[in-house]
C-alpha cells in the first residue's frame, strides 16, 4: 500500500490483539502489515455477490468472511508456536 495513513482501531478483543502481538514477535513484521495481510485473505475468501442477492446476503457473507478471519488468526497462532519465519 503506498498510501499509508495512520489509523486507530478501538474495541479489538484482548485474546485477537493478543494473537496478533504473538504473531508480530515470531514473524519480525509490523502490526500494520499483519492487519493488512489478514484482511486481505478474509476479503479473498468471501464469495461474490451480485445485485440479485441484495435479501440477506451481505449479513451471510460478512459472517462467513468474519468466521474466516477466525480460522486464519487460530492458524497463525497455531504456527507462531511450531515455526519460525
């Protein structure tokens, strides 16, 4: 991303921000660049929508892509405790 901007983020639960400082100390990279690769897979995993499905989809593809997000951030801790990048 090429133009960065500071932003905050607020009400992250204690065991995710956990996760993620876990994460950051075995793999060397800046939170920044972990939030971004994260979301950047939760985003490639959600599947594709048209204006035909405007009748609850979009809540169903959120909490698909928010169960993801979950998985990924289990493997990553997963990992973070068997390897080192």
């Amino acid at each position: 991303m090429t133009n960065a901007t500071k932003w905050t983020v607020r009400n992250i639960d204690p065991t995710a921000l956990e996760m993620l400082q876990e994460v950051r100390t075995v793999t060397g990279q800046p939170m920044g660049a972990l939030i971004s690769e994260a979301v950047t897979e939760w985003y490639s995993r959600l599947p594709e929508i048209t204006d035909e499905d405007d009748d609850g989809a979009d809540q169903d593809r959120i909490t698909t892509g928010l169960d993801s997000l979950k998985q990924l951030l289990r493997q990553w801790r997963g990992q973070s405790r068997q390897q080192v990048f």
